[in-house]
C-alpha cells in the first residue's frame, strides 16, 4: 500500500511506459524487499565478512527471489515478453557466487542433446569474448574480463557480433531459466521493444533501489563465501577456472 509514503519516495517509485501508462512500484513491496536485502548485509557483517561457499550460494538465492518478487509486482507494465531474447545477445556481468550457481546447474543438465547443444556454444562464445577484449585495455590482460570496467568498455562491440546466450534455446526460451543470473532478472524494459532491436534505442529499462542494492550485495556475497570479487561473462564461469 502507497498510504502514507513520503511524496519523494512515491516520486521515485513512480514509472511511465511506451504505452504512455504510469505505474508505481509498491511501496509495500519496495520496502520489504529493500529491508530483506539489508538483513542479508547484516548477517554477512555478523559473519565477520566471512562466511562457507554454501551459505553464499545460498543468500545469492535469497537476492534472487528478493528481486523476482519486485520484477513480479510490475511485470505486466514492462514491454519484456517470453521469447523476446533480446538482452540475450548481451554480454552479462556474473560474480563469482552466481557463476558457481551455473556450474551447478551446467552439472546437473544430464549428458543428451542440450548439453551436446550448451558445449560447442560455450565454447565459441568464450572465443568471441576473448576476441572482442583485445579491442580495449584491461585492467589485467593476463585475465581479460574480470571486471565491470573491463566489460563496459567491450560490450557494445560484442553485441555488434548479434550471437546469442549458449543457454539460449531454439525456441528463444532460456533453458535455465530458475538459474539465470542477476542481471537476467532485473534487465526490464519500459520503452518500445523495438529500441532493443540491433542498430535501435537505446531501451530505457526499469531501475529502482532493490536492484541497485542487489547488484552491490551479489559481489559483497561472493567476496565473503569465495573470497572473489570478480565478475565475468558468463560463458567464461563455464569454460575457465
């Protein structure tokens, strides 16, 4: 419920669309979320910044479904739809606690025709990303793309290749869906879906202060369960050490 929230908060909450509809994020929703993500900081703080691999694939799961639940308030307002798989030919930045999560799941797809499908792709994506980092420094060449900084400054000339996510199916349907990474779960779109055409836009997407929040936390996690501050493409969690 929106009673008695302060004006800035609503104002900030508060979003159009290309259908020209004004919707806003509830406040409820907002609120909670915004507080279960600090209670995940606080155990982390609790922890002395220190805690077992498990238990960071666990709260990692917790962001997800922290994240999920505002995506779920406001989905209906978004220009994003099954199949779209546009943001699926970005290159997505993944921590190390979410790239051991798709390990797990890559472990647990049994050996038959999408794996066969998943292995010859991971492959040739990670080409392409090791292609695409000799077109800007890195901050540690022996290990290209191991930062955001170094995938801001390769992204637009990935995406210029037009190839899809290895976990893209042939239906356009992404075959881990459960699993997919943070950044998969809040790149929402408000604008016209043909901004995110190649050579369009650029798409305005949907930003608040969970998701913001979500992206801090995700790498403070993997710091403290792996001792990992990286984030990487996520080709690279399957194919590299």
């Amino acid at each position: 419920m929106n009673d008695g929230a302060p004006d800035d908060l609503l104002h900030d909450l508060t979003f159009s669309n290309f259908r020209k509809e004004t919707f806003t994020l509830p406040v409820e929703v907002y609120l909670d979320s915004m507080e279960d993500l600090s209670a995940i900081a606080r155990r982390l703080v609790e922890a002395g910044g220190k805690v077992k691999g498990s238990e960071a694939l666990s709260m990692v799961r917790e962001v997800y479904r922290i994240v999920d639940r505002v995506g779920k308030s406001v989905e209906n307002f978004m220009s994003c739809r099954a199949s779209c798989a546009a943001c699926c030919r970005m290159m997505v930045g993944v921590t190390r606690g979410e790239g051991e999560l798709l390990r797990e799941r890559y472990r647990r797809e049994p050996s038959g025709p999408v794996k066969d499908r998943w292995d010859p792709l991971l492959e040739a994506r990670s080409n392409d990303l090791h292609s695409v980092s000799q077109t800007a420094p890195m901050a540690d060449p022996d290990h290209p793309l191991s930062t955001l900084d170094d995938m801001l400054a390769t992204c637009e000339a990935y995406e210029q290749l037009s190839v899809t996510c290895p976990f893209l199916g042939e239906d356009r349907l992404c075959q881990i869906y459960e699993e997919r990474p943070l950044m998969c779960r809040i790149c929402w779109t408000l604008t016209d879906p043909k901004d995110c055409d190649p050579g369009e836009g650029p798409p305005v997407k949907f930003r608040n202060g969970v998701f913001f929040r979500a992206f801090e936390l995700v790498e403070m996690i993997s710091h403290a369960g792996f001792g990992d501050g990286r984030r990487r493409p996520i080709p690279l969690w399957l194919t590299e050490e």
